[in-house]
C-alpha cells in the first residue's frame, strides 16, 4: 500500500521534530550549559589581573555578554522541542519566549560589537607600543558605553513585533528591506564582518613586526604582547567563520518565502545550524583562553589547585 501524503507529511514533521530535539535541545543546550561555566570562569580568571587595560576589561565585558546570550538562548532554542514532544507547557512557553527574545536580541548585539571593540583596542594598544606612544585604553572603554547603546536601540523594534500574533511582521517585505537589509545587515553582520576582517589583517602584520624587532622589545613586552594578541586574533577568527552563515542565513530569509522555510526544506535546517554556530561562538572564548593565553592558563590551573596565583598584567 502506497503512503498517503498525510502519513508522507506526518513522517516528515516527525523528522523535524526529532532533528529539533538533537540540535536545539540537545547541542545547543549542551553548548549553552558548557558556555555559561567557561564564560563565568573566564570573568572570574580575567578579574583576578591587576593591570587595568582597556583590553581586558572588554574581555570581562565580553563574557558578561555572552552569558547573558547563552542563557537566553537556553529559554530561546532548547525548551521547545522538549515542550513539543512532552505537549505541556507549550503555549507558557511561547509567552515567556516574547519577553526573552528582545534581551537575547540586545545580547547578540553587544557581543557583536564589544568583538569589534576588543579588537579596535588591541590593535591600537599594541601599535602604540611598537611606535612607543601612549596607550590608547582611556579613550577605547569611554567609548564602549557609546557602541553598546546604539546597538541596543537598534533591537528595540523587535519588541513589538511577537505582541501582535495576527500580523507575521517578519515576512512583510517593507520590513525586510527596511529592517533587515538596509538596518539589521549592515549593523549587526556586514560592518562588523569587514572591521574585523580587517583589523585581523593588520593584526597579524604588526605582530609579525614585533617579531622581527624583537630585539628591540624586552622579554617581558614580547610575551606579553604575542599572548593577549594571540587570543584576540583567535577570538575574531573564530567569531567571523560562526557569525557568517548567520549573514547568510538572513539573506535566505529575505528572499525566501514562509513555505520555503518549512520543514523537510534546506533553509530550515540551514537556519537551525547557523543557530547552533552562534552560539558556539559564545561558548568557545573559554577554550581560547586557555590554548592561547599563557598567563590566563596558569592561573586557572593555580586556582583549580587552590594556590594564590601571582597577579600579572598580561594574558
């Protein structure tokens, strides 16, 4: 007996639901609960040197942020599947996740651009020490308030937006071409994307100066130097290969219709995936610490045994 296209679609929204359940819930809920421990750690590790850099207190700033984006994302992504398949609590759900939304919107946004900040500082910070001219990390964290604000207001049209059910808002085409190409692309995604894209660039040219002047730099000022860079260049690297599908996938978004983005479709497994990346690049900062940072991993592993690590101004 040939299936019928109600048991074909019953089978196929099955599929979804179970593919929902392993990447929601289950990926994106691991990374969120490994992100937030290794994100509270590194606070906790970077609050424990005593130089008072601009770079490291974007570091700090930067961890806040990403807690509160994974801890978003847990209410966000990874209770629906459970809810769908237990069928309780669902429509609870989908009234917290209204007042949630916007505040992972907010978080997403602040660890876009204290990203782009981090590296706007470190790459000033380390130039003026190679030329040996004053450090630049008074004027970099006066200007954070500035930068975190703006892309704060800039989610504040959101909020409106899951309070009138009737009206799907996202799929309105003014609003795509007024929100999401001409404000959310260029803000959240294609200016932060070329900056750091740059300033990695030049990054990895001035490190490579200091290296060939090495001579000319004390032991003390190169290690440092090399480690904090190091880690920042990582951190960027990594947050343009998981920030980008994300680009991508709100390019899709915008040329595709509701249908199109239905179950069994390319986009809607695209769209879960890019999901996942984002917040793997919340979570990863932690490992990067430790790969990269020498200082940082000493002092972890002195905390882990109960030592008193000695306080040192570099990472």
């Amino acid at each position: 007996m040939l299936p019928t296209e109600d048991n074909r679609m019953s089978s196929m929204d099955d599929r979804c639901r179970l593919f929902d359940l392993v990447v929601l819930t289950v990926a994106i809920g691991s990374l969120c609960l490994v992100g937030l421990a290794g994100n509270i750690t590194s606070l906790f590790v970077l609050r424990r040197h005593n130089a008072e850099t601009g770079t490291l207190f974007l570091l700090e700033c930067l961890a806040v942020s990403d807690a509160l984006l994974l801890l978003c994302s847990l209410v966000v992504y990874s209770l629906a599947p459970i809810l769908k398949y237990t069928h309780s609590f669902y429509n609870e759900w989908e009234s917290a996740r209204v007042y949630v939304w916007p505040f992972a919107l907010m978080a997403h946004t602040t660890t876009v651009w204290l990203t782009v900040l981090v590296s706007v500082t470190r790459y000033r910070t380390i130039c003026s020490k190679t030329v040996k001219m004053a450090a630049p990390q008074p004027i970099a964290a006066s200007s954070l308030p500035e930068l975190t604000s703006s892309p704060t207001n800039a989610t504040a049209t959101p909020l409106a937006v899951p309070s009138v059910k009737p009206l799907n808002v996202g799929d309105n085409r003014v609003y795509q071409i007024v929100y999401s190409n001409i404000l959310y692309y260029p803000v959240m995604y294609v200016v932060p994307l070329l900056l750091l894209a740059f300033l990695n660039y030049k990054l990895v040219n001035v490190v490579r100066i200091i290296r060939q002047r090495k001579r000319l730099l004390t032991s003390c000022q190169r290690q440092g130097s090399d480690h904090i860079t190091g880690c920042v260049i990582m951190i960027v690297f990594v947050f343009i290969c998981c920030q980008t599908p994300a680009l991508v996938n709100q390019i899709f978004w915008a040329v595709t219709t509701p249908e199109e983005r239905g179950c069994g479709r390319f986009h809607y497994y695209y769209t879960r995936i890019s999901d996942v990346l984002v917040v793997l690049n919340s979570s990863g900062n932690f490992l990067i610490y430790c790969l990269f940072g020498k200082t940082f991993r000493k002092i972890f592993l002195d905390t882990i045994h109960i030592g008193s690590p000695p306080r040192t101004d570099h990472v």
